[in-house]
C-alpha cells in the first residue's frame, strides 16, 4: 500500500479528459474525471448507427448518414464508448503524443465494462489492435491501440471471458502518407498497401481494437485485408466514434 501512495504522490491521478491532477484520496480520484468534466463525458447511447456504431437521432433509420453515403462492407459492425468532442479529442491527442499512457487503462476497464455482453456475444478469436508502423512505435514509445486492447482483455477476464491480444496477425509495412491530406479514395489504396498479413483461413472472427473512429477507411480497409487472408468475420471496437446526426 506505501507503494501505490508513493506512486500516487510521483504520479498523481489525473482527470482522463482535461488532465487537471485529482484531490489525492478523494473518490474522483478511482473515477478518472473530475467535477467538471462529468458532464463533457458523453457515452454513446442508442439509436445508434447498426454499421459504425455511431449515435444517431432517429431510430426509425439504420444508419448515420456517414453510412448512408458510403457503407462500408468489409466489416460486420463495430462499436464505441464515447461521442467524439473536443473533451474526447484532447484526450486521445495526449494518449499519443503526450506520454498519457495511464489514460488507457480506464478506458479500457469502461470497454469492457460496458459491452462484455456484446462481446461475449460476438467471441472473437483475438482482439487485434490498429498496427502502426515500427518507425512510429519507435517514435511514440508504444501503439496506443495495444495497450488499450490489452487492458481491454485483461478486465473481460474478471467477467470469465478470456481472449487474448494478438499483435501478430496484420503488420503496417508502410509508413502512410498524412492521411487527411488525401481524398477518400486515396486514402483506401493508400492504406491497403500499408497491411500485410499470413494465411489466417484457421481464424474464425477478429475485434479490430482502436482510439478512434473517423470515416472508417482505416478499419475496411483492414477488415478487407484480413478477410482475404481467410477470416470470416471483422467487428471493431473503440474509445470513441465521431457522430454525423
Ligand atoms: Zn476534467
Ligand atoms: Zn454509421
């Protein structure tokens, strides 16, 4: 226990969302947010989107309207915890770039938490998260999809569901362009040069593990990949799914 309050003191707990320290020994501290960012934490409630995941506002219709438009087919469905906002796009920004690895852990533990049901349901092979090129591993220390998919696994366990994390199923053999500097239709060829996999026909279904979902070309495209080494079904899971109501 003097451990864990010397870790405290060295490493104080701090609110997931706006990285204001938390009181030490106050119950906002085993939360992750604080007084103020309660509200600026928003879960994705239903009718959602039966692609993306995505909230939407009327529940008479199927999809988002990013669906509508372009509806991607390489994947089942996937699913998220929260509505991207600026709150949301803050935090993931300091997951990657600064060094707020800790973040990870809660929201994977809130995954979990929330759709064990749906992913007993499911029962995916792996968990396989997003891979990043070993040049930005290097960069950024980890792969912020790896370490959310592995808290993930290791909080589903408490619940009796045990599916490991396997990081050696698809690799990034090419370091992308900036992608939002290419139209859609770039960024799909772009990427599926980026994926490289191995004969999987002995993998029944993955959950693609990730921080974020924009236009879902990242995730097709990966989805797309992988069926055509041999997997039968791709759903994803993550922190947070950008909304178009
Ligand atoms: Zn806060
Ligand atoms: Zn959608």
């Amino acid at each position: 226990m003097i451990f864990d309050d010397i870790k405290k003191f060295i490493f104080p707990s701090r609110c997931v969302l706006c990285d204001k320290i938390l009181p030490y020994g106050s119950k906002l501290e085993n939360l992750f947010l604080c007084e103020d960012c309660k509200y600026n934490f928003e879960f994705i409630k239903e009718p959602t989107c039966k692609k993306c995941g995505a909230m939407i506002n009327d529940s008479e219709k199927m999809y988002c309207l990013r669906c509508e438009h372009k509806l991607h087919d390489n994947f089942e469905f996937g699913f998220g915890l929260l509505r991207y906002n600026d709150f949301v796009k803050e935090s993931l920004h300091r997951i990657k770039y600064g060094g707020r690895k800790e973040y990870i852990d809660f929201y994977g533990k809130c995954i979990a938490r929330t759709y064990k049901d749906k992913i007993r349901e499911i029962n995916p092979d792996y968990l396989v998260p997003v891979p990043i090129h070993h040049r930005r591993l290097i960069e950024r220390n980890y792969n912020q999809a790896a370490v959310l998919a592995n808290s993930i696994s290791k909080e589903l366990k408490k619940y009796g569901i045990d599916i490991g994390v396997n990081e050696e199923l698809i690799f990034r053999v090419k370091n992308t362009k900036v992608l939002n500097k290419l139209d859609d239709q770039d960024r799909g060829s772009e990427l599926k040069e980026a994926f490289e996999t191995t004969d999987l026909s002995n993998i029944d279904s993955i959950l693609i593990v990730d921080d974020i979902y924009t236009t879902g070309t990242t995730i097709d495209t990966m989805a797309k990949i992988l069926k055509i080494a041999g997997v039968k079904k791709v759903y994803f899971v993550a922190i947070a799914i950008v909304d178009n109501l």
